[in-house]
C-alpha cells in the first residue's frame, strides 16, 4: 500500500466517522425529544383533555338526569298522585335494583316524594321511553305502583 492510498483510507474513514457521529448524536436528539414529548408534555395534554371531557361529561350528565326527572315529576302530577306546585329537589338520579330503574326526590312544602321512573330507551325527549313506576311519600306510604 502505498502513501497516497493509506492518506485516502484514513480521509473516507474520518469521513465515515463523521457522517456515523452525525446519526448517533441525531438519533440521540430524536430520543430525548420523543422523551419529553411523551413523558412530560403529552400527559399534560391528556390531563387537560381528560378534565375538559369530565367536565363537558358532568354538564349534559346533570342536565339529562333534570330532563328525566322532570318527565317523571310531569307524569306523576298529571295522574294527580304529586300536587301540580312539586318541584324536584336537586339534580340527583338514584338508582335501584332494578336495572332502568331509577329514583328522583320531588317535594312540596308539606313532604317529599321519591318517584320512580322506568327508562326503557336512550331518547328522553321521547315519551314512550320514560314510565311512571311508583310515587312513595318520604313516610314509606306507596301512593301510586304501576301493575306489570
């Protein structure tokens, strides 16, 4: 091997080092960046997602379970079991036993009414998918049950 032949390996190989340095020191960049992208900055994306979702969630949750229950109370003042000036007492839907049936607290100034209401599809704006199953004053007397 002569002089110039050794000058031209030892320069292909300094510059094969150089272009292997440039895509470890790259890679290396790529990994700390995928790093703090899905260690730090991603979980703080999806925390503020995940709390802007419950929130949204909790909304038309509270004001689906007021349309539900206002079916219900509706019912049980047109039947003349709940007075027509009964109002709901706060946004809670109580569950039961028995599946798709659940339990809104109505009252009155003289007492409270626990009516339990069938709910038979998704659609609350649909009548068909809301029944009247029972009214029970606060005292346990069972003022109206529906016959299966």
């Amino acid at each position: 091997m002569s002089v110039t032949d050794q000058k031209d390996g030892q320069h292909s190989l300094s510059r094969e080092w150089l272009v292997a340095q440039i895509v470890v020191g790259g890679g290396v960049l790529v990994a700390i960046l995928a790093v703090a992208y899905f260690g730090w900055v991603q979980p703080i994306m999806q925390q503020r997602d995940a709390a802007s979702r419950a929130q949204l969630l909790a909304s038309e949750s509270a004001a689906a379970a007021t349309l539900f229950c206002t079916s219900g109370l509706a019912a049980a003042q047109n039947y003349g079991i709940v007075p027509p000036y009964g109002q709901l007492v706060g946004h809670n839907i109580y569950l039961t036993r028995t599946r798709g049936r659940y339990v809104c607290v109505a009252a009155t100034h003289a007492t409270r009414y626990l009516v339990a209401i069938d709910l038979f599809c998704h659609d609350l704006k649909n009548k068909r998918c809301i029944s009247l199953f029972s009214v029970t004053q606060a005292n346990g007397n069972v003022l109206y049950q529906r016959q299966s």
